[in-house]
C-alpha cells in the first residue's frame, strides 16, 4: 500500500449511527442481527479517509478526495482479519444482484452465496490475499459497499463455492457479527462499525 489513509476514531457517535442505520437498512444479514442492535451494541466507529474531511463534511456527500488509499485499506483490512482468525469470514451484502440475473452465467466470477432474492460474496481463509480480496470486491460492491466481518460459530460449515444459504445459517453468521465497513463521503471513504465483543456469537 503506497498511501496509509488516515484512520480516525469519532468522539461523537450518534450522527455517524444515524447514517449507518439509514444505509443497514438495505443489508439482510443486518435485519437478521437486528437494527437496533448498531445503536445498542457499538464499541467504536471508525472513518477510513486519504485526507481529512472538511469541517462539517456529511458523511453522504463527497468533496474529492481519493479513494483509491481507502480501497486498498480494505482490502488488506479483511486479509488480516482472515489471517489472524482462522475460522473468520468477510460477506459483501450484494444489495442489487439476484441470484437469477443472467449475467452471472456469462461472465466468470467468484463463488458466490444466495438466500432468496439476495447475492452474498464471501471471502474465507482459503482467499487471504490481496488479488482474490479485491476480485471479490469489484463484484460486491455495487452503489454502496455493505461489508461483514463476522466469526460463525462450530459446525457452521464455510464452503468456498457458490451455494444457496439456509435461513438457519444465514442466522447464525448475522448473529456472529464483529464489525461492518460501509461507504462514505460518496465512495470517498469508509465508516467501519466495531461491535462490543461480548455480545457476537461465535467459537
């Protein structure tokens, strides 16, 4: 990574909650945690920026900054937190492909995982590296990047294949949230949300 972005902690939460929820809201897996649970359960918000906003700068507008920094933070954000949790998983919450959209027969892509309606894109410990991070990313980011980072618990089965998820399982990785990454700043930037780790279920 040529350029650290600058990674800075809020002082003062609750606008920065008011627009996460507003964009969870879109996320299935967070509707299976439960909303509410962003508000009650935050140990830390974080924003990832190449440079410091602007005073007074809304987290849903941009003012040219480069994103390009923030990209690579993420992605070797999920390749660490892969490598040092062994049975961890990172899920692109793909909020516009279906799993019925023609183009997935078309083009070659990463596995995938569907419930319903809704496209997932893991990313597992088979995939900890740099070019298969940002393959997966390019398909799971789509107008906004819902990103989870969560531990499933034993005997959750973490298959690198595409494969229709279970509501039971779909449950159990929601519930072993640890934290989540989302667009700001117009793709300018991020917002990572960092969950109290007694409450997420997992091993």
């Amino acid at each position: 990574m040529t350029d650290n972005p600058q990674v800075t902690v809020l002082s003062e939460a609750r606008p920065a909650l008011h627009y996460l929820t507003d964009c969870m809201r879109a996320s299935l897996l967070i509707t299976k945690l439960g909303i509410s649970r962003l508000l009650s359960e935050c140990n830390r918000i974080e924003v990832v920026t190449a440079s410091v906003p602007p005073a007074g700068q809304l987290f849903d507008s941009g003012w040219g900054g480069r994103s390009g920094p923030c990209d690579d933070w993420v992605v070797h954000t999920i390749v660490e937190f892969l490598r040092t949790n062994h049975d961890g998983l990172v899920l692109f919450d793909d909020v516009v492909t279906s799993p019925t959209d023609q183009f997935l027969d078309k083009r070659p892509h990463p596995p995938y995982w569907y419930h319903d309606e809704r496209v997932f894109w893991p990313v597992t410990n088979k995939a900890a590296n740099f070019n298969d991070v940002e393959q997966v990313m390019a398909w799971g980011v789509s107008r906004h990047a819902i990103i989870n980072f969560c531990i499933p618990p034993a005997g959750i089965q973490i298959l690198n294949t595409t494969m229709k998820l279970s509501p039971d399982i779909l449950n159990a990785i929601a519930a072993s949230t640890t934290s989540l990454i989302t667009s700001v700043y117009d793709g300018e930037g991020y917002m990572v949300w960092h969950r109290e780790q007694s409450n997420a279920v997992g091993n």
